[in-house]
C-alpha cells in the first residue's frame, strides 16, 4: 500500500490513551495514524468501573497528586461530553468497625477541597433512615455519607476521541496489528498486518506505544528483541538505510497487570444515586444504576498472568461480590441473579512498594525514547480513565518539542463529537431531540441523544418514520444505527454494536441473543468493506 510521506506520528493502542494522544496530536495539525489490533475499547477501555473520580479511596494511600489531578479532570470532561458523562451522587453506609466516622469527614473534606468544583456539589452527612439510598440497605445501617463523582459510557469516549481525532485528519485503522517496528534514517519504519492477513509497511517520524496491558510485550517484542534483525533485513533490502540500534531500549518502567471483573444485576434499588461499600478487606465495591434496568458491581483487584484479551471473571470473583453487596442490602443475591460479567486488565504502574494490588498506583509515566538523530518513541505506563485527557497532552507535549515543532495544547475546552451541548444542559437538548421527532419512541429517542449527542440526527438521517429507520433487528436496534456505527464509527460486528458502542446485548428478549447476533453479524459482512491506508 503506497504512502506518499511519512505520518508524524504512529500510535500503536486504540484504548483510551491511545485515542486521547491521536486526538491531540491530530488536533495539534500532525498528520496520524492510529493502529489498533482488535476493535477500539475492545479490552481495558471498556472493561472499566465506569466512572470520571478523583479515586477517594486512593487518599488512605496519600496518592494525593493523582487525586487532585484526576478531580481537577472531572469537570473538564463532563463538559466536554455532557452526553455520555454526567454528575453522579455516591453513598457510602457507615460502618464503625471498619473506618471511624471522623476519618471518612476530614477525607470527604479534602476530596471537596483538593480541586474547584462548579458542576458537583460537595459532601455532606445523612440520616440513612430518612433518605432514600437508605431503602435497600439493612436496618443496622443507620448513618452515611454523600459525595459527588461522575459517570461515564468507557466504550464510547474512547470511539469519540477516535473520531476526533479522525475529523482533525487521522487515519485510525481498527483489526490492524504492529508487527515490527525499526528506526531507519530518521524514521520509524512500522510493518502492520491487517486482520485477513494483509501486510504492509509505513513510515512515520515519531511512534507512541499506547498498548496499554501490551505495552511492555510491544516494546519487547515488536520494537525490542526482534527490531535488531528487522533493521538489518532493512539495510539488506535498502543499503541507504542507516539503523540505529538503540531501538532495543530497556524501559525505565514496567506494567504490573491487574484483573478486574464486574456482574450486573436486575436493579436492586429504585433511586438514582450509587452506592461505595467499604470491606473487611479494605477494598472498596461499587453498587451504580446501570442501563436503567440494572445494577453494575464492581470491582475486583486480582493480580493477572495470563493473555490479557483472554480474561474472564472466575466464580470466586461472583461470589466475592456478591458477597460484598449482602453485608448492606437487605435482599440478597447469588451468582443466579448475575445477567452479565464482564473482566479487564488494568495495566498499573508497576511500584515495588505495593504488595496489595488495590494499593497499587493509578498514576501514570511516560518515557520519551530519543537517542540522537533517531525516531522518537513515547511509551505510556499506568493512567486511569479520568487523566486519559491530561496524560494525552502531556505526551504531546514531550512529542511535538521531540520533533523540534512544540504546538500549543487545545483539548482543555474543547467538546467532543456530539459533545456541543448548549451549557452541557443535557435535559434541554434531549427534550429538544424528542421534540423535533416525534415519531421517535420516547425511550429510543432519549437513548440516541444519550449515545450520539448533538450527532443523532445524523443516526436518524432523513427518515420520518420508525420505518424508513430500515430493519429492525430488536425492538431498539434499526438498520440506520448501524449504518452508522459501520461508516463512522468503525463497529464491524455484532459485539462491537451490543456490548461497546452500546449495551442493547443487555435489553435484548431472553433467548434471542444468538439470532440476533447471527442476524448483525450478517448484515455487517454484507457491507464493510476492507480497510484501506
């Protein structure tokens, strides 16, 4: 496949460091490619507890730095994506045996006061038998907190950053691998294989390995051990080539893998605020309203040793939390009630200091490999959802003065697709949408605005009927929406619609899951073409 000139930037990673760093550097005016191996999200990004927080519980650990960064975070980005973020309340029961009621005050108090709030109000105490969050929870719960944090759809700011950055000029290829990777007169020269097997090469003049739970093998293997015989295949094929073998860099970091699984349950409590429980253990759970209908638990921290793109949750992790919840709801649950699990691997900055996973830092490095005259080579290592913005702009800073053109940031205040919500007032616009169709289900319609933002009437087109939507595959899910999620979002099957860009797999009637899947799966091979640079 030809390429006229070298990319500025390669960026190897279509998880949410890798999606942030490619808007930003594309925004910044680099010309980007950005190759991910499976789908975007497909692994850690969308596997996560889904929420923007500082991390309270990272305050017991004195991470004060990475709390106040990420709250520092939070209401940047629910401004920037009002659609799929927003403001949620937590509650958290008090339980004296575990952590005294001043020592939950003073942290609640730095949590409010670490960073400015304009969006989320602050803490404060309440009576557990006169609030609703006290409904659900057994009767010896008598006192509790309340505190602010945010919510947010993983799946989806990862596949927004991705399209923004591909409106700003970036070529982001899906089910494309990094082979190998050598430096070469000043180039990185990145061979890439496609899912059916097609290879070809590209040139850029900076590469930024966010693999994420890849990142240590990517460096290892792709551009480590086997870039000494790439580079000299290189000069046998080019004798102008001049490699530089310091591409075989010992990183200064490394990853420690962390699994993390979650279940979903019908909704176990009618009100709109989550829950936060503290264990005997001293990790924490998390009880969130999920998809309307559901309940969202989570999550486990277990230390991981395998293929990261095989991990599953174990029945011991159900009934772990399945356990956690019962010590405070009244109504209890087993493994029968779980409607969906789901696992990722958290690739955390590796510190020697922490024998606990859960006290492991979410911090994050970035190393800049630059020898003289050679390709640069940024690696990401840690970072959590919240700072994925922060982090992205950090390594555009280290790239851009790298490349000898340092560009001003710009992604501070700026909305992501579907984003440019008048005053990110979220239930104005919705009922605005609603209005100009009709025609739409109420609950449909709210749900494209959820999804889509300001780009919904894009997913709806020029139809003016449920029917001009195409076929129906469930009740929820039309032809239009996929066609959509095909040409502009990169979806190309079914798992990537039901359970990524959206959680219809959730919604779907009992016992018709597989047909379903068969039927979108279908539809998709009918219609995507291959990929092309």
């Amino acid at each position: 496949m030809a390429q006229d000139s070298p990319f500025d930037l390669l960026v190897v990673g279509g998880g949410i460091n890798g999606a942030g760093i490619a808007r930003d550097a594309a925004g910044r005016g680099l010309s980007v490619l950005l190759c991910e191996q499976h789908d975007l999200a497909a692994h850690t990004s969308s596997a996560s507890t889904k929420l923007i927080h500082g991390g309270l519980r990272y305050l017991e650990y004195r991470e004060f730095s990475l709390v106040r960064k990420a709250l520092q975070e939070r209401e940047t980005l629910l401004r920037a994506a009002p659609h799929i973020m927003w403001p949620l309340r937590f509650v958290m029961p008090h339980m004296p045996n575990l952590r005294p009621a001043w020592l939950i005050r003073a942290g609640l108090f730095l949590y409010d006061h670490l960073a400015r709030r304009e969006l989320l109000p602050g803490s404060r105490g309440i009576d557990l038998h006169t609030h609703s969050a006290g409904a659900p929870l057994v009767s010896s719960i008598t006192r509790g907190f309340v505190y602010s944090d945010g919510w947010v759809d993983d799946a989806r700011l990862v596949v927004l950053n991705a399209l923004d950055a591909s409106e700003h000029g970036a070529r982001v290829m899906t089910r494309t691998k990094l082979a190998s990777a050598t430096r070469a007169n000043g180039l990185w020269r990145a061979r890439l294989i496609q899912a059916d097997g097609t290879a070809f090469d590209v040139h850029a003049r900076a590469m930024a390995n966010a693999a994420g739970p890849w990142v240590g093998e990517l460096l290892r293997d792709a551009i480590g051990s086997n870039t000494t015989q790439a580079m000299h295949d290189a000069q046998r094929d080019d004798p102008s080539n001049h490699p530089n073998d310091s591409a075989n860099h010992k990183p200064s970091y490394a990853v420690r893998l962390v699994k993390g699984s979650h279940i979903v349950t019908r909704r176990l409590f009618e009100h709109d605020h989550a829950y936060i429980f503290q264990n005997p253990d001293k990790r924490i759970i998390f009880a969130i309203p999920y998809e309307r209908d559901f309940t969202l638990i989570g999550t486990t921290d277990i230390e991981y040793h395998g293929d990261p793109s095989r991990v599953t949750i174990t029945a011991e992790e159900t009934q772990y939390l399945c356990d956690s919840i019962n010590r405070y709801f009244k109504q209890p649950i087993s493994p029968r009630d779980v409607v969906w699990s789901y696992s990722g691997v958290r690739p955390l900055l590796e510190d020697e200091n922490a024998d606990n996973p859960s006290a492991v830092t979410r911090d994050y490095r970035l190393e800049l490999d630059h020898p003289d005259g050679a390709a640069p080579l940024l690696s990401v290592f840690g970072g959590k959802i919240t700072t994925f913005r922060k982090l992205a702009e950090e390594a555009l800073d280290k790239i851009t003065r790298a490349l000898g053109a340092p560009v001003p940031a710009w992604t501070a205040g700026a909305p992501l697709p579907g984003g440019n919500i008048a005053h990110a007032d979220f239930a104005a616009f919705a009922a605005q949408f609603e209005q100009q169709h009709p025609w739409l289900p109420a609950r449909l319609a709210r749900r494209y605005a959820r999804a889509y933002g300001t780009r919904a009437a894009r997913v709806v087109g020029e139809a003016r009927s449920l029917a001009e939507l195409g076929h129906a595959f469930t009740p929820d899910l039309y032809e239009a929406e996929l066609r959509y999620l095909r040409e502009v979002e990169w979806a190309r099957s079914a798992y990537d619609v039901l359970w990524r860009r959206t959680k219809l797999g959730l919604h779907v009637e009992p016992g018709t899951l597989d047909t379903v899947s068969r039927d979108i799966d279908a539809w998709f091979a009918r219609k995507t073409p291959a990929q092309q640079i």
